[in-house]
C-alpha cells in the first residue's frame, strides 16, 4: 500500500496534497524537494500535508519546492479547502482552515472557487527589488508572510524572473516575495511574482493581497478592491480596515498513490 496524494492548483500554482489526517508522515525536506521536482518527482510548487490537530480545524502545512516551512500560501488554502470538501471531510460552505499564520476562514463555493479571508494586511516600509541590474521601488507588505511588491510602469511581461531578484537583506532577513506589478486600469492589476523558495509561479495568493494593497498605498488609500491577473488567472481581492479576502479557482486534477519504495529511499 502506497502513501496517497492528489494534484492540484490555485490559478496554475500547482500543489502535492497529502492527506495525513493523524500526522504520520515524516515529510522532510528531501521528500519534499523530491515530491516538487518536475523530472523526478511529480512536480509542484509546493507541498500541502493535510493534518488533523486534537483540537481546532484542519491545519496545512505547507511546505514550498525547496523543502522550507512556509506561514501561509493564498492559493493553496484554496485548494486546500477544496480537498476538504471534495473528500467529504468539510461541507460546502463556510468553515476554518488553521495555518502557521493563523486560522483563515473560508467560504468554499458551488463553481470550487473558494474565498479565502486572508486576515490583516500590514504595509511596513519601502525597499528596493532589481532585476538584471535594474532597480524598482517597492512596498514592504505583510500578509502574513512578507512581501516586496513594486508598482511600475515597466511591463512585467518583459521581466527576466529566471533568478531571485535583488534585495535588501537588512529589511527581510528569512527572504522575501517579490511581485511587479502594472496597473490596467482602476481596480485592474497585472501581477508576475518571484516566490522566496520557489521560483517564479503562475501566481502567489498572498502575493496579489501584496499587490493590490501596495496599489491602494500608492494612491493614498487604505481600502480598495481589485481584480489581479497573474500568469495562471484572474483572483478578486478586496482590502479592508481589518482584513483582506481573496477569492479565486482551485482545481483538482489528479490523484493516486506514492511507491513506498522511492518515499522509503528519500
């Protein structure tokens, strides 16, 4: 007998579930870069171990491609809550997901887009990200995990994002997010982010919360909402006083079982 998981994806961040209901599995770093390499693995962005504490709602623990423990990812809550509902272990609706930055209420919906109160959004400064020797301004925004995102002009189409771009150590000492970020138009943004552990991905949920809310600093408001196109998709996602909401598809794909022998070996 195998160990089971299933594929998925929040707007082509693709994700490794595993369900692990009584916490068993030791997911150590090797297994997870392993699981997350697109040659000999399955592939993925990263990976969701979906865990049953003794007390409070299921937990995710989410672990990024290169093995590191991450405090919150936007689409992989998603599809998080949508394993939850496709096995029958949460009903459709409103329920709780716990992560390591605490817990994120849900709405899963009929369409399997799910809505995801991501919690508080906090600007926290300004930095520098560069790109092949070119410099962007950004803002410093927390949602939970930390972000750089810089509003420009420059297309982010053409953007070279095979590296980690530059910044300042100093201001994120365990690594940052960082997303370029075009404006469209009012309530319109175009988003591509370079994830710390990662790599570029086709979208990063926290990332668009660091988007919009750095569009809404730059025009001197607090609130807003806007619609954010990434490589993977489109995501809605409103800022307000208290909190933030993300609200966008998730997808499962596949499923099937791991050989014991190759999860033995790593």
């Amino acid at each position: 007998m195998g160990i089971e998981f299933l594929k998925g994806h929040g707007t082509e961040n693709d994700f490794v579930v595993l369900p692990d209901p009584d916490g068993v599995l030791d997911l150590t770093g090797e297994r997870v870069r392993a699981l997350c390499d697109r040659r000999r693995g399955l592939g993925a962005d990263g990976v969701l171990r979906v865990v049953r504490p003794d007390f409070g709602p299921w937990f995710m623990d989410y672990r990024n491609a290169d093995g590191s423990i991450a405090e919150m990812c936007g689409n992989g809550v998603r599809v998080f809550a949508h394993y939850l509902v496709h096995a029958g272990l949460e009903a459709e609706g409103g329920f709780v997901v716990g992560t390591r930055a605490g817990e994120r209420p849900v709405l899963a919906h009929p369409d399997g887009s799910v809505t995801v109160d991501m919690g508080p959004v906090a600007v926290t400064g300004a930095g520098t990200a560069t790109v092949a020797g070119s410099a962007f301004d950004g803002v410093a925004v927390d949602v939970g995990n930390p972000h750089l995102a810089c509003v420009t002009d420059v297309p982010v189409a053409g953007l070279d994002l095979e590296e980690p771009p530059g910044h300042d150590a100093a201001l994120f000492p365990h690594g940052v997010n960082v997303e370029f970020v075009n404006v469209l138009g009012d309530g319109a943004l175009r988003m591509r982010v370079h994830e710390r552990g990662v790599g570029e991905t086709r979208s990063c949920g926290t990332g668009t919360v660091a988007a919009v809310a750095a569009w809404l600093h730059g025009e001197g408001r607090r609130t807003g909402e806007a619609t954010v196109d990434v490589l993977g998709g489109r995501v809605t996602v409103v800022v307000e006083e208290e909190t933030a909401t993300l609200t966008g598809p998730a997808v499962l794909v596949a499923r099937g079982e791991l050989d014991q022998a190759w999860w033995d070996s790593l």
